[in-house]
C-alpha cells in the first residue's frame, strides 16, 4: 500500500536529492502536525477544562506549518534550530514558568528532554554538525537535571510531591541522566556507524560508475572494432569468393581451350569439304540426270545446308566455350546504348515469335566504353533467354520482354544500368543464385548447355560491373550496371 509512497510527495515539490536529514525534518514537521491536531480535537471534544492550555498546541502546529514554509524556501537551518529550542521551550519551559502543572508533572517530566533529544540525532549530520549536535543535546541533559528545581522555584512549595522529590533528589536526577546517556550514546554510534557506511557506500558508488563508464567505453570501441572486423571478414569473405570463382573459371577457361581447339580442327574440314561439295553439285547441275528423281540435287543441296547449319552451330558453341578463357586485352570502343540495342535486336529478329512484343526505353545520349561485341552478346544472350523461357509457356497472352537503360551513381562512381525484363515463367528462389555458374541450365535436355549467363557474367565482371537476376511481381528482371569509363 504505502510501497511507492515518496516524501517528495510531501515536500512542495521541492528536490533534496535524498538528503535524510531534510527528509527527516518534513517528516517530524508532519509527525507534529498530525499529533498535536489530534490533540487539539480531543481537548475541545472533551470540555473538561483544558481548554485554556491548548494554546501551547496549536502554537506547535503553528510552527510545524512555518517549518514546512520554510524547506520549501531552503531556510532549512532555520527550519532545525526551531525545531530543536522553540518547540521543547513551549513543551517543557513555557508550562513550569506559567506555572501550568499538577503533582503528576514531577513524575514524567524529567523524561521530556530524553524524548526531545532524539530529534537532533534526525535532523542533524553527525560531521557537518559536529559542534551543534553536542550543544542542543547538553542543554536537553542540563534542562532534564534542573527541570525539578525549576519546578519546584516557581511553584512556590505550593506541591503536595515536593517533599518526596527534595528527599529522593539523588535517585531521581541519576535515573534520567543515565537514561539520557543510554539513548544519545546508542543513537549517537549508530548514526556514527551509519555515516561511515553510507560515505564507502557513496565512494564505491563513484567507484563503480567510474569503472561502468570505462567499461562503458570499451564496450563502444571493442563494438567499434568488432563493426570493422565484420566488414573486414565479409570482405574477404567476398574476396576469397571471386578468387574461388576466378581459379574455378581459369581451369575451366583452359579445359575448354583446349576441347575448342581440337573440336575446330574436325569443324574445319568438315566445313571445308560441305562447302566443296556445294559448289561441285553448283557447278554440274547435270550429275544426277541418269537418276529418275529429278529433284534429287536440290535434295543434295538441301542436306549439305542443314550440315552448315550445324557446323555454324557447334562453331558458336565452340566459340562460348572459349569465352570461358581468361580475356586478352582488346580495343576499348566509345558506345551509344541506342545503337548497341538495337543491333543486338537486328542479330536475332528472324528468331523473334509474333507473340512477342519487345520494348525499348533509352536516352539517345547515353554511353558507355566497352568491348563491343561482348556487351552485345550479354545482351542477346538475356533476350534469348527470356524468348525461350516465354516459348516454355502452355498459354501465351500479351507476352512483352521490355529493355530499359538509364544512368546512376553507385558509390561515387557513374554507372549506365541496363534493365531487361520478361514475362516468361518465374525462376525458383533456390535457383536464381545459381544462373551464373558454368553449366547450369534451366532448359530441357538438348535446348541449353549452360553457359550464355556464365560468360555474361564473366563479361560484366571482365568490364568491372555489376549483373543480377530477380523475380519482380509477374516479371524476371536481368539488370547489369556497367561504368561509364573503365
């Protein structure tokens, strides 16, 4: 119930920052307030003739209010020193001087200072006060050994008790006197005591944010290098990829070399003897005429045309194969994107479907330098795809590779970005890291070998660029970023 009860509640609003001295004044200011309220109530409830003495209350509640007033306004010195004389002077003084007392009074009354020297030990700091302290607590020790004889002077003998105090005056000064010892001395140490932990306590305190804001600190810079190893390793994590690849790709580069160079060989002569072979049937159209099909040379003809056809196409696989092969230098070229585009187009129209529709967005001025037929071939070899990916579909319906290029700035640097999209089927997100690996194909059997996006992706790299693929909503999307200038 009273678990989040705080005296800043109590307190005007007025900070102490934990101060138990100030602490302990409000609440004795408090503590009297509600006492002597009390009292007040009861005297007027109960009539019986009290009534005349109830001024020296309600002069206390008086005080208590000033007291409050005044550790709003930090007077709190002020505050203590009227605690500790002008309320024990109304309690125990102003009543033997207005001689307000009966018989009872010699009883209890030595014990008054003994109660009213317990506030200093709360209000007072046993080190900042080490001077008053022991003033306010001698008085409260001399007014507990005389307040008999005061009493005693002003009434005038007049006392029924006093006789009984006057024989037993040894044994009733030393009974208070050691209570007051008892009491001071114990409070007194363990205020003491209390001091001395609460300084180590404040001093390990300072220690200890001291050393959490060294750790502190470290923590920040172990972060701060923690934060630079991880971009350190990712790095060469990134680096020991691409040598992997490269190593990958230069074996594979002079396997394929090799394999190239002997298949050219066999290509050649077979091409050499198709092509005597048409021009020998060319040249005697009559060679046939004893055999009954007249037709029968155009059929020759016929064949030896799908036998160059072949030849063509195994010297342009033979060709990709070699592109595998770690570059030689070669003549940069200045190129407008527009003209690149579009002859790339032109190469492949006749293998175009009517049920494709192909788009261009390009600046007229946009260039870059490059080696021209590289880039060129990137470029069909995206198109191609996306025409045989598109072809793959069961139900065609307004299907579009759309091509876009435009230029930006990647870290620092401009690059042209040319976007090729396509509405072909989308690829699986386990498959589209590996488009760019040397033999991956997602094509049946036959239709693909696998590697027009591995020697893309050689190209682009070969030019210092970049080449992604993704699936955007319906579409895959190609897009490779490539410098300005290299």
């Amino acid at each position: 119930m009273f678990r989040n009860l705080s005296y800043r509640k109590f307190s005007f609003g007025y900070n102490f920052e934990d101060d138990k001295e100030i602490v302990s004044l409000i609440s004795i200011n408090y503590f009297y307030l509600v006492l002597f309220s009390a009292v007040v109530i009861m005297l007027h409830i109960d009539n019986n003739g009290l009534l005349p003495v109830s001024f020296r209350y309600h002069a206390i509640i008086l005080i208590a209010i000033i007291n409050l007033i005044l550790i709003k306004y930090k007077r709190i010195r002020l505050a203590q020193l009227i605690l500790m004389i002008l309320v024990p002077f109304l309690l125990m003084i102003l009543p033997v001087i207005a001689r307000l007392y009966d018989n009872e009074f010699y009883f209890w009354f030595p014990y008054l200072p003994i109660a009213f020297s317990l506030t200093p030990h709360f209000i007072l700091h046993p080190k900042k006060d080490r001077i008053l302290l022991p003033v306010i607590l001698s008085i409260y020790f001399i007014l507990g050994l005389s307040i008999d004889n005061l009493m005693i002077y002003f009434s005038e003998m007049e006392e029924e008790i006093i006789p009984i105090v006057i024989e037993n005056r040894f044994y009733y000064n030393l009974i208070p006197a050691i209570f007051f010892a008892f009491v001071n001395l114990a409070l007194g140490l363990l205020f003491l005591q209390n001091n001395k932990y609460e300084t180590r306590l404040k001093m390990r305190r300072k220690e200890l944010e001291e050393k959490n804001s060294i750790l502190s600190n470290q923590k920040e810079e172990l972060q701060s290098i923690n934060a630079n190893m991880d971009r350190t390793l990712n790095q060469l994590h990134e680096t020991q990829s691409k040598l992997v690849q490269s190593e990958k790709l230069a074996a594979l580069g002079t396997l394929t070399a090799g394999i190239a160079h002997e298949i050219n060989n066999p290509l050649n002569f077979i091409s050499g003897s198709l092509e005597e072979m048409e021009d020998i049937l060319k040249q005697h159209p009559d060679l046939f005429k004893n055999y009954d099909e007249n037709d029968l040379g155009e059929h020759y003809l016929e064949l030896i045309r799908f036998a160059k056809e072949g030849v063509i196409r195994t010297t342009d696989i033979v060709t990709k194969l070699g592109s595998l092969k770690s570059r030689e230098s070669k003549v940069l070229k200045r190129t407008n994107i527009v003209t690149l585009i579009k002859s790339a187009l032109l190469d492949i129209q006749a293998f175009i479907p009517s049920f494709i529709n192909i788009t261009t967005e390009i600046p007229d001025n946009l260039t870059i330098e490059c080696w021209y037929p590289e880039i060129q071939q990137v470029v069909q070899t995206i198109i191609t795809n996306g025409i045989d990916s598109i072809s793959s579909k069961k139900e065609k319906d307004n299907e579009m590779i759309s091509i876009t290029a435009y230029q930006e700035i990647i870290e620092k640097k401009n690059y042209v970005t040319i976007s090729i999209s396509n509405t072909g089927p989308l690829i699986p997100q386990k498959e589209i890291h590996k488009l760019f690996d040397p033999f991956f194909t997602t094509k049946t059997q036959g239709k693909g070998i696998g590697l027009g996006l591995s020697g893309s992706f050689n190209t682009i790299q070969h030019h210092k660029g970049f080449i992604s693929a993704e699936n955007r909503n319906d579409h895959v999307l190609f897009k490779f970023s490539l410098p300005e200038s290299i």
